[in-house]
C-alpha cells in the first residue's frame, strides 16, 4: 500500500525558534493535509493543499504541496509553548467522486522547551 | 458542539468480548471513516462509509471486525472476539460535501479500548 515518510520523528527546540517538518511518499497524491493532534484528542486539521506547487498559510503556519505530487512540507514559525504535540501529514486520492481513506504518516513530535 | 462525536471514550473488555464503538458524523456530513491509532504510530484506514453503504474497507481486518452506518443513527464499529492486540485508539472522522472541501476530515476526540 501507499505509505508516507514524515521527519523528522520528533523535534526538541526553543521557544521563539521556526519549526520545519516534510513528508515524502514513493506514491503521487491529489491532496495533502496537515493535521495536529494533542494528547487524548483527535487529529484536528490544520491546513490543506488541492494543487502541486500550492503555498498556502495559516497564521504561523505555511505548508506546500510539492511540485511532483510526492512530497509536502509544513513550516512554524516563531513557535509557542501550544505548538506543542503530533504532527500528522496526510495524503489522499481524491478523484473527484468522494473524499476517499487518507493516508497518514506517523507524525512528528514537537517538544518547545522554554 | 457540532463536531465529530464519538463514544464511549473509553472502554475496556475482557478477550473474547465485544467491543462496540459509535459515531455520529458532524451535521450535515455523509461520510464516515474509521481510523485506528497504535501507541506512537500514526492512524491506519480502515473503512469507509456512506448512508447504509461501505464503500471502502480495505484497511479493516476480514475476520472479527464490521462496520455500518445505518440510514438513522450512528456509525458503529463492531470487534468481536477482542484480543489483546485490538487495543488501540479508534478515531472517527467525517467529511463534507465534494463542493465545500474535498479531502478533508473532520475527527472525533476518539474511543480508546482496551483489552485484558
């Protein structure tokens, strides 16, 4: 099946610094998705990307859907103590008939220390 | 709250049991997918549904496991027989319409069910 490669696996900066994690898959993908996901809770989506070489922001954060289809890559800037938790990238099909299964990769952790 | 709403949040059976999980999908959502979250991985497909149709269950194991969303009420995950190994996060998320955001899901806080 379809898999995804996301780094790095976990993360331990600074308060203030910029974060920068990316996702690469062996598979071309439609669409690209950033989810966030604190402990206990479920993933919650952060940003969404529909075309290759698309740049999208929201507030802190920027993500972009590779040119190739393959790959996408999620930037933090200026992080705070509430950036904290797991990063999920996901993939999906989407041919147009449906919102079919996404495929995740296995997140990044992100550590702030103060 | 409108959101994905999920329960039990937790629940704990004995091997051999049944394990059931409900979803209800956010309002005016038609699509209902099942995820399932391993300590430290990311979340697996498992099956994928629509009003009394699955339209995707390729992720779901063909042995112990089904899945239904009904034309009235919840989505329902059944386990039957749990092993220990069933032990896990299961999440559920919805979609929306094609024409307000394709792709996206939509996920509930999760139910986490563990298995003595």
């Amino acid at each position: 099946g379809q898999q995804l490669n996301q780094s790095p696996q976990s993360m331990f900066i600074q308060e203030g610094e910029d974060v920068s994690m990316n996702c690469t898959s062996s598979s071309i993908f439609n669409t690209w998705l950033w989810y966030k996901q604190d402990p206990g809770e479920g993933p919650v989506l952060l940003i969404a990307l529909y075309k290759a070489g698309e740049l999208t922001s929201n507030g802190r954060l920027t993500a972009q859907f590779g040119i190739t289809r393959k790959d996408s890559f999620l930037n933090i800037s200026a992080s705070i103590p509430s950036d904290v938790g797991i990063y999920f990238c996901a993939g999906g099909p989407y041919s147009g008939g449906g919102a079919d299964g996404l495929t995740f990769g296995k997140g990044t952790h992100l550590i702030i220390q103060p | 709250n409108a959101g994905v709403m999920q329960n039990p949040r937790h629940l704990v059976r004995r091997r051999g049991q049944e394990a059931r999980l409900r979803c209800s999908p956010m309002k005016g959502h038609s699509h209902v997918y099942w995820y399932r979250q391993l300590p430290e991985e990311g979340l697996k497909f498992m099956v994928y549904l629509q009003k009394e149709n699955i339209i995707d269950e390729s992720g779901m194991p063909k042995e112990r496991f089904s899945a239904e969303f009904p034309k009235e009420g919840p989505s329902i995950l059944r386990i039957q027989q749990v092993v220990r190994g069933d032990s896990a996060a299961y999440f559920c998320a919805s979609s929306p319409p094609e024409s307000t955001g394709p792709g996206e899901l939509f996920f509930g806080e999760g139910s986490r069910l563990t298995v003595l």
